[in-house]
C-alpha cells in the first residue's frame, strides 16, 4: 500500500474514533459531574489535537517523498510508517504526562497514564505521588489486582477498616493488629497479636515473641514467660536468657534471679550460662561479686576437660594483670605436661 494513501485511511479512521469517543465521553453525564465530564473531554481534545498534527506533519512529509510517486517495493514499508507513528504519539502521550506532573495536576497525569498509555502502574503511582491515596488504591485493586499496594494506600489515606480488611486477606496478622491499635481496637489488636505470638512459638521464635508481648501488647510477665521457655527448652537458648535478664532493671531482683537460674541450670547448658555472665558482670558493680562467683565456679568444673576455659576469667578481671600472668603460666605449665 502506498505510504500516502495508509496515512490518509489512517487520518479518516483517527477521525471516526475521535467522534464515537466524544460521543462515549458525553455519555458520562448520566453518571459523573458535569465538570468531570468537560475536564475530561478537554484532556482528550487536546491529546485529539496532537495527533491531527503529528498526522498532518507526516502527511506533508509523505507528499514530498512521493511526488515522483512509486510504490512501496514491500510490506516493510508499511510497518515502518505503523511504528513510527506509533512512537511519535507515545512520545506526546509521555511529554503531556510530564507535563501535568510538573503543574502537580497529578490526576490529569494519571488519566494519560491509564486511558492513553495504558500503563496502569504509572497511573496509581502517579495518583499516589500526588497523595490521591483513595484514587490510586482502586486502581492498584481493580486493574492491577494488587491487594498490598491498595492496603498501603488505604492506610495512608487512613481509611483504615479497608486497609484491614486486605491486610486479612494478606493474612499480615501483625499489620492487623497495628491497625486496629491505631483506631483504638485494643480487643481485636490482641486478638491478631496473640495470633502472631504463637505463630512465632510454634517457630521456635521465642525472643520475637516475647518483643510482641512486651512492646504491643503490653504484657512484660508474659513476654518474660516465652524467653524462660526458649531458655529452659533450648530454643535459641542464650539469646532467650539474654533478653529475659536485660528486661529486669531492679539490680537486687536481677541478681536473685541469676542465682535462682543458676542452681536449675543442667550441667551442659552452663558453658552459655557463662557467656551471660559476661554481660551482666558488666552491666552493674553491684553483680559483679555474684556473677564472678558463678564463673569461677563453672570454669573450675570445665577446665579438667576444657583447659581453654580459663582464658574467660580475664573478662570478670579486666583490670587484675597477675590473673593474667597465672592464665598464662597455667597454660605453660599445661602444655608443658602434655609435652612430657
């Protein structure tokens, strides 16, 4: 087909749509604003605009490429002329876009994105950018069948029974019950808590669980609870004991409650209760007798089997140089032996 006559068919079939769409658009009255209406048909006169320019452009090109006439020796002419056409009005579709984003008309600029470009992404971004959350959280839910984008924007848009609601299906337990914290639901909050806390037991999970219990739902005994059961149960059991004695801040109890573990503490769990014992050694004067007595007498039971044990009684003596010097000659008096 010859290159004029394609752009002049193209011309009358550009010319057809434009009136069926105005035709669709004025429809809309029946069940948009009026105003709505009139923005949106003054969106599309202009995009109409371009394209009868850019048709027009390549139009009086073709006519001066072809005065000497001759047909297209292929259909690849054709398909070059398709292409870049399409690009040109792509290109004014992408440019107009910008545009209304530059003058923060960023409803405007969503509307090119969807009708014209098709590209339903950039739209919702583009509307959520703009902080049209309600807007773009439709688009991300009907078009693009993203429910955790339309939760994010429910939640910005602080319309927040809609955001729960896809955050069930999402099954997101913990966002539920955040959600339901921030309309002051605390029944329902706990509830999916709750369901989060046993998710993480059931993973063994027990110092997540008990960050849950301490900091959403404000329940320390019970969080204390989970972190003694991680401990006497070996789940992640040093971590357990750690945070279970950082969350007692009563210096008198803390220390209680060291001995108190101490004397229940079976035989092979005690190399780690030693490695606590260096952190609560530093953390008051006032523990540094008890937890130094405990890890004197944890390295005297070990170091018959152990020898290299003995190397940790410099950290409940940092400042004692002739510990230091006994390690050392207890280590060469030992390899000495071994030697012999």
């Amino acid at each position: 087909m010859n290159r004029q006559k394609f752009v002049n068919k193209f011309m009358a079939a550009f010319f057809i749509l434009v009136i069926i769409k105005v035709i669709g658009i004025l429809a809309q009255l029946f069940h948009q604003s009026f105003w709505s209406v009139i923005g949106t048909l003054l969106i599309f006169a202009i995009i109409a605009f371009i394209i009868f320019a850019v048709l027009l452009q390549l139009e009086k090109k073709e006519k001066e490429k072809n005065q000497s006439a001759g047909r297209v020796a292929n259909g690849g002419g054709n398909f070059y002329v398709e292409t870049s056409l399409f690009d040109k009005i792509r290109n004014k579709y992408e440019e107009l876009a910008q545009k209304y984003i530059d003058e923060k008309d960023y409803k405007r600029a969503a509307k090119v994105y969807i009708n014209l470009l098709r590209d339903n992404y950039r739209g919702a971004k583009t509307l959520e950018d703009g902080e049209f959350y309600n807007e773009a959280a439709v688009i991300y839910l009907k078009k693009l069948k993203n429910k955790s984008e339309a939760a994010n924007c429910y939640e910005k848009a602080r319309q927040y029974k809609k955001a729960i609601d896809l955050y069930k299906e999402l099954e997101q337990k913990e966002k539920v019950g955040d959600l339901y914290r921030e309309i002051n639901d605390i029944k329902n909050a706990n509830t999916y808590y709750q369901m989060v806390v046993d998710d993480y037991v059931n993973n063994n999970q027990m110092v997540k669980g008990s960050l849950i219990y301490r900091k959403k739902m404000e329940m320390p005994d019970e969080a204390q609870k989970i972190l003694l059961k991680g401990w006497e149960e070996d789940h992640d059991a040093f971590n357990c004991l750690n945070n279970y004695f950082a969350n007692i801040h009563d210096v008198k109890k803390l220390e209680t409650e060291i001995q108190d573990l101490y004397q229940k503490t079976p035989e092979y769990k005690k190399i780690t209760y030693l490695e606590a014992m260096k952190y609560e050694f530093k953390k008051d004067p006032k523990l540094q007798f008890t937890t130094r007595n405990i890890a004197y007498e944890i390295i005297a039971e070990k170091v018959a089997n152990r020898s290299e044990i003995v190397n940790e009684l410099k950290y409940f003596n940092p400042d004692d140089e002739i510990i230091l010097k006994d390690i050392s000659r207890y280590k060469m008096g030992r390899n000495k032996m071994f030697r012999n």
